[in-house]
C-alpha cells in the first residue's frame, strides 16, 4: 500500500515523499481514508504508530481540497488540535510543518510557557489551525481571543492522558464552543471508561481504528527486568551505562523530584545527561530535548506527563529506573524506542516492592521480560 493509493492530494504526496515516508503505517492505512470521507474516527494506538500523519494529513487535504468562500474572521480557526502536553503539542506543529500544505503564519500553537502575547497576536488575523493544550486554550476563549465557531474540524490527540491530567471539564466547555456541524477524531492509546463515554459524546458514527498494542509493546523490543533492592539502583544504572551500547538512554523516574536527584548523580559521575518533567521551564524542557535530541546528552531522565511528547529517533534503549503504577504507561515508555520499524530494547529495575506492578504488565502486556 502506498500513500497515493490513500487518495490524498498530489501536492501532500509530493510533500510526504520529500520527507522520506513512503509507506503509511498501519494506523495512517486505516484512518486517512475515513477522515478524507468526512466520516468521524475512533483511532485506538500506542506512541511511535504514526497517529499525527493519521489525523494532521487529512485535515491540510480538506483545507486545501475546499478553500473557504469567505475569509477567517478575528480570532477564528478552521481546525482544532487538542494535546495533553506542549511538547506533544509543538511535536504537532512540526509535523504539519513539515507535511506541507499550510504556512507557518496559518497555524498557531497556544500552549502555556510560551508567550500568551505572541500567541495572541498570531491569532488576531484567524488562521487555517490551531494546535493546544486545553488549559490554554480554554484561557484564550475566556478572553475571546480564541473564537471557535468556524472551527471544521476537531482532533482530540492521546485523550486517555488528557484525562489522566484533569483536563475532562476544560474538553468539555471546548467542546460546548464548537459548531454542530463539523468532522471529530478522537486518538487514545488505551479505551478505559472515561476515554469510551468521551468518544461517545463527542463522535457520531465513527469509524473505529485500532492497532494491536502488541504491534509496539513486544515484537521488536528485547524486554529485560533486573531484580534490585531500591538502593542499589543507582550503582546498577552507572554499572548499564558503562557499555557504549547504551548510546541514547531514556531513564523513566516515577517523580520529579528523583528525576533530578538521579540526573545530578549521574552528572557527577561524567555522564552527559539531562532531565525533563512537569516543574521545568518549557525553554528547559526545550532545551534539554534538543541535547538528547542532537546527541549532546547521553542520556534523558524523564517523568512520563513530561515525555508522553517525546519523538526522537535513535533512542537505543529506555531504563525504567521505577516501574510505572499503570502498565499502560509501562507501554508508553517502552514505545519510545523501536520506533520507524527499528529494534529497541527496554530494561526495568524491579524492587521488592514493584513485583506487584512488574506482575500487572506482564498481564496487561503479555510482556516475555528476560530475567538479567
């Protein structure tokens, strides 16, 4: 199957080609064809199956397959992205960068930790999409600086975390705002409850899209528990990191607090590391991203509601330095590795008292850990 065969528009086609993609994921495969039909979606998937080309690619093939008879009014927007996170959120607005088929001065991304000014002014004119965390786009309405009633089209991107984040009554009044008629997609990861009973609300007839979770969690990473008391951890991590096989290392801590405290011991031993999670600085974040990203940092120490937006390539393996409560975001972590069809592996440091959320994986995931 290629792109074209999709129906997508030549230009777009062009424009996915000078980028190198060729084959649509199986994600892409089965909803791009639906949303181009005009039909709402339900697309169930991890991180790292190419949910952003799935949703980002039709919405620039509607903008630019139905040029508006009118032009945007103040504040106003076509088309709605709503993400859990800024990173996740300016991962987004990179991509439709980079996928063509709109300016950078037709799409805004409002997202906290960045200049509210700037963003404002940027919207003044109306523009083709917006792309946003709900906290700061639920500040721009209230200030009616952010107008959402010529809004076509609305994405709800990785909603299991949206909710997970307290995000349920800023989704709803955002979604109150918006005009009857349009086209809705809802991504998630996973289907708990809340996640169904949103999908619910928010689609009407959706096609339903859904990727096996096995497709990332267990068939090209290699997934190794080592059982250690808490306070050997540290000792264990710095023994891993001897090997320069470890070349890009994201180590998941369960707080941000441990995420720094483990960041500055391994600073102190001289590896080049960084950390990233909640109470930094959106230009730390930044900035601590693009040193893992450009390979001046070794290694990234991350809490999982800072890295649910990290895409970076390469990354040869992820260090649960603390298991997770939730298996699902053991998958979550795993998938940032073994990512565009590469091998990956994954290693899990197991107290005493993880063996409980260790045995919860293995359920949910049908996770093969290989005692090292």
């Amino acid at each position: 199957m290629s792109f074209a065969s999709l129906g997508l528009a030549e230009p777009l086609l062009r424009a996915l080609a000078r980028a190198g993609f060729e084959t649509p994921t199986p994600i892409q495969a089965g909803a791009i064809p639906p949303l181009l039909a005009g039909r709402d979606l339900l697309g169930i998937a991890e991180t790292g199956t190419g949910k952003t080309a799935a949703f980002a690619l039709p919405i620039l093939h509607h903008l630019a397959a139905a040029p508006p008879a009118s032009p945007l009014g103040p504040f106003t927007t076509r088309a709605l992205i709503l993400a859990p996170t800024r990173e996740l959120a300016l991962q987004i607005e990179a991509s439709l960068l980079a996928f063509g088929g709109v300016a950078r001065r037709r799409l805004v991304t409002i997202v906290g930790g960045l200049s509210r000014h700037a963003q404002v002014q940027r919207m003044r004119p109306g523009v083709d999409i917006v792309v946003g965390t709900p906290g700061r786009v639920r500040d721009l309405m209230a200030t009616n600086e952010l107008r959402l009633h010529e809004v076509r089209h609305l994405v709800l991107d990785e909603a299991d975390r949206m909710l997970d984040l307290g995000f349920i009554a800023d989704i709803r009044r955002i979604i109150g705002a918006l005009p009857a008629a349009r086209q809705s997609a809802l991504f998630s990861a996973t289907m708990p409850v809340a996640v169904g009973k949103l999908a619910e609300t928010l689609l009407a007839r959706p096609a339903r899209v859904e990727i096996a979770r096995t497709e990332i969690s267990a068939a090209r990473i290699e997934q190794q528990v080592h059982f250690v008391d808490p306070a050997g951890k540290r000792a264990l991590l710095s023994r891993l990191l001897a090997d320069p096989a470890l070349s890009r290392v994201l180590v998941f801590t369960r707080t941000k607090r441990a995420a720094d405290r483990l960041a500055e011991t391994l600073g102190a031993d001289g590896v080049e590391v960084s950390a990233i999670h909640g109470n930094k600085s959106q230009a730390a974040r930044g900035k601590a991203l693009e040193r893992f990203r450009d390979g001046r940092a070794r290694v990234l120490v991350a809490t999982d509601i800072a890295a649910r937006g990290i895409d970076v390539a390469a990354v040869s393996h992820v260090i649960n330095f603390d298991l997770p409560a939730q298996p699902e975001d053991y998958v979550h972590r795993i998938g940032r590795t073994a990512r565009a069809g590469a091998s990956g592996i994954a290693i899990s440091f197991c107290g005493n008292a993880e063996r409980g959320a260790l045995r919860a994986i293995e359920r949910a995931t049908g996770a093969g850990f290989r005692v090292a």
